[in-house]
C-alpha cells in the first residue's frame, strides 16, 4: 500500500472503501492484526518514543484521525 509519511508517521494512502477491504480481507483470512488512528498528540508521542513509533508503523493500517493530519 501507499504511504504518506508525516514526522515519521507512516499513514496508509487509502479511501473509506479501500480500508474496509483490506480490512475484511483480513478477517476471512483469519489474520490477526490492528488499525491505529493516530491524531497530533500520537504523532509527537511517536517523536520522542521509538519504540511507540514502531508499534504504531507496523500496525495492519495507520488511518488519520480527523482534519489534524
């Protein structure tokens, strides 16, 4: 998947629709894994944490939050 990439961020270039394909996809095939929604206060938390930066950038989808991001 695209990527747009802000402050180290590494949010998912996809549509409502593209989302919840990817999304149901993984739950037919049983897969595990997680969506986070990072708003403005994540993105600066992700700066000064390394390893909260890694957890967030190998969630299944990284999704903005409302108009911050």
């Amino acid at each position: 998947m695209k990527t747009a990439s802000i402050l180290g961020v590494h949010f998912h270039a996809v549509t409502m629709q593209q989302a919840v394909d990817v999304a149901m996809s993984r739950i037919r095939a049983r897969q595990k894994g997680y969506v986070v929604t990072p708003n403005p206060e994540i993105v600066d938390l992700c700066r000064h944490d390394e390893k909260f930066m890694g957890v967030v950038n190998h969630a299944t989808l990284v999704l903005p939050d409302g108009i911050g991001i």
